[in-house]
C-alpha cells in the first residue's frame, strides 16, 4: 500500500530537444531515505504537449526512474529515452516504507 502518492511533468525540452530530463518532487514530509518509490506512466495522460496516444507509447522510447529519497523532503525523478524528446509528459508516483 503506498505512503504518498501524486503527479509531475517532466519537460526534455523545446526543439530540438534532449535525450534526459529531470523533475524534483517536494513536499514529501513523511519519506524516509529508505522508501521505495515507483514512477509510471498512464495509458490516457495527457498534456499540452502530447496526447494520450503519445503517453500509451512512451514507454517504448523512455524509461523513468527515481533518485533516492530525502529525509522529509522528496526524491527526483530521472528520465531518459532513446531519441531526442521534447515537451512535457505527465508522470506518475507513488512512495511507501
């Protein structure tokens, strides 16, 4: 069962783009260094950016993972992909101990 849970956007970019992009999340008062956290895409997300249709093939062109946690504050979420992206896409995590 998960501790916390919520959204980010992360953003490779205008044109041309980039291969990496990060997001912090904050505000996570009860997360330890030694939580579990897990970063997932949905199916019908979207954003101003990308359409769902671009969100339900994401993951064959990205993976994202997160950092380790920090005590009482949050985590970063790293992603990566195999081509030049651009624009925001809608991610989502949940944490727990």
């Amino acid at each position: 069962m998960s501790t916390g849970q919520g959204t980010a956007t992360i953003d490779f970019g205008a044109y041309p783009g980039s291969n990496e992009a990060t997001v912090a999340v904050t505000g996570q008062t009860s997360i330890s260094a030694t939580s579990k956290v897990d970063v997932f895409v949905m199916a019908d997300d979207s954003t101003s950016d990308h359409t769902a249709a671009d969100h339900r093939y994401l993951k064959l062109f990205a993976e994202f993972l997160a950092g380790t946690p920090t005590n009482g504050t949050g985590f970063t979420i790293y992603g990566r992909c195999i081509d030049r992206m651009q624009g925001t896409f809608a991610l989502r995590w949940v944490w727990a101990d």
